[in-house]
C-alpha cells in the first residue's frame, strides 16, 4: 500500500522525534517499560520452533531494547540490502554519485539465480540508472540490481559503511554473516537519514513500505500501520529487519536457521511481531 504524503510526512515526523538517542529522563517521561514479559512470551514461542532465532527488539520511545540471541552469528540474506540502499541514498547526497548514473550489467559478475527480473531481462551492457537499481534491490529483492550496486559502489567502501555505522559483524571471511543487533543498528540509521534528509528519507521509507515480500513484520498488523522493511530469505532462512510506525514505533528483527519451510519460518516471525505490536499498544 502506498501511503498518502501527508500520512507519510507525519511518519517521518515521528520519526525524527524518535531518532534522537533518548535519555533517563526520556526513559521515565515514556513510563520506562519493562520488557521482560514480551521476552519471555518470545523466547517460550522460539524455543517450541525446533529451529534457531535471533530477536533483536527496540522501543523507540524510552530507547528501551531487549534480544534473543542478538549476537549470534546468522546468514543476513538479503537484509543486507537495506543498509546498501542506505548507503547510496548517502553517496547521491554527497555528490559522489548521482541517480541518473547508469551502470551497466555485466553477467560474469553481476548474474546472480533468486529473487528478481534482471536476471532474466538483462543482456551484456545494458545500462541501468542508480535509482533503478537502488528501487528494484530493495522492492523487489533484485539479486542481480543489488550486485551490480555493490560492485558499483565497492564492496570494501560497503563494508567500510556498515562498521561506521556502529555494524560489528559486517561480512567476516568475506562471508554475508550479521547478527540481529547489528541490523538494529542499521534500521536505526535509516531513520536518523530520514530525520535530517526529509525528502530522500521519505523515498527510501516509502520503497522500504511496499516491497513485493510483506508477509513477515507486517503481515498479521492493521493493514494503517506502515513498516518500512527489508525481508530475506534462503534454504532454511527466513529474515526481517524493520521500522514499525504504530503508536508506540518500534524497530524490530527476527532472524532465523534451520527451519524447515520459508512460509512457515515468516509466519513464525509475524506472530512475533504481532506480540511485540499487542505490547506496544498496551503501552500507549
């Protein structure tokens, strides 16, 4: 669903309202919650999976967090794509590239199988803009697009980036390994973009919102509530990393390994996230 822009304006208002790192005294003004009853109602649900996950939960009112597993070394997937989209939105703003830049495909090191339409669209040097790109990496998941932007970019200027932005496990062994806390970190930055660059922020949370999977964070809320974020998935895998824009917002990841079927590992991480959802609107 597209949001209105005056609704989407709002969100980015709360948003910037949130982003700024909150005090004790913020804590207290918020009613200082307790989490433990949600973690524990989370880590009875998980533990019952027969499968591996990590949760990595934060309020962004009173900055109040708790994780299941937050530092566990877990297969990002194409969550990796968000702080990348992040990233260029970041470079555009800088001078160093530009959207119309066009990079071209090359499939000895662009091709990649999985989600996507370039890799069945795209023939040798086709020429693709940034914003394409950047757009398709992050609404449709596009392999090939997110290839051919980390190629574009430098994978080690990529790397670099992450580990500015607090990330402490950013590809090891040259390996896409991250952990729930670092992509807490990254969707925490996505917001303080949008707070001091409004109208590239709006774009980036407006793609984050309408991706083509939806069937994970967002996928048992009110239909009103928008979650800009960025799902993943392999043999086994079923990942989510996001914003919730409810009342009470909220930044939220669930990975997880070993499970036996996608669907049923992305209904696992929405009954999830509608617990955290019931909590959160206790809260308000």
């Amino acid at each position: 669903m597209v949001m209105p822009g005056k609704l989407l304006a709002a969100l980015l208002f709360a948003a910037a309202a949130v982003c700024a790192a909150p005090s004790a005294a913020d804590a207290v003004a918020a009613g200082d919650p307790g989490y433990g009853p949600l973690k524990e109602q989370m880590s009875r649900f998980t533990g019952q999976k027969g499968a591996t996950y990590a949760v990595y939960f934060e309020d962004l009112a009173s900055g109040r967090h708790f994780d299941i597993n937050g530092d566990k070394l877990m297969v990002a997937a194409s969550t990796v794509k968000m702080p990348m989209a992040l990233y260029v939105n970041n470079l555009v703003l800088q001078g160093k590239l530009h959207w119309h830049d066009r990079i071209a495909y090359h499939k000895a090191t662009d091709y990649e199988d999985g989600s996507g339409v370039l890799r069945y669209e795209a023939r040798e040097g086709d020429r693709y803009s940034l914003r394409v790109l950047t757009s398709l990496s992050v609404t449709i998941s596009d392999n090939v697009a997110f290839r051919m932007l980390a190629r574009h970019v430098g994978r080690p200027n990529f790397i670099a980036f992450m580990q500015e932005l607090g990330g402490r496990t950013v590809y090891p062994g040259g390996k896409n390994l991250t952990t729930a806390r670092d992509l807490a970190v990254y969707a925490r930055a996505v917001l303080d973009f949008a707070r001091r660059h409004p109208e590239e922020g709006k774009r980036l949370l407006d793609d984050l919102a309408n991706p083509i999977f939806h069937v994970g964070l967002p996928e048992k809320l009110p239909d009103h509530v928008m979650v800009a974020h960025k799902e993943g998935d392999l043999d086994g895998i079923a990942n989510d990393v996001g914003i919730v824009f409810c009342e009470r917002p909220y930044i939220m990841v669930v990975l997880s390994s070993g499970i036996k079927d996608g669907r049923q590992g992305f209904a696992d991480i929405a009954a999830l996230s509608k617990m955290a959802y019931d909590y959160q609107q206790g809260l308000k």
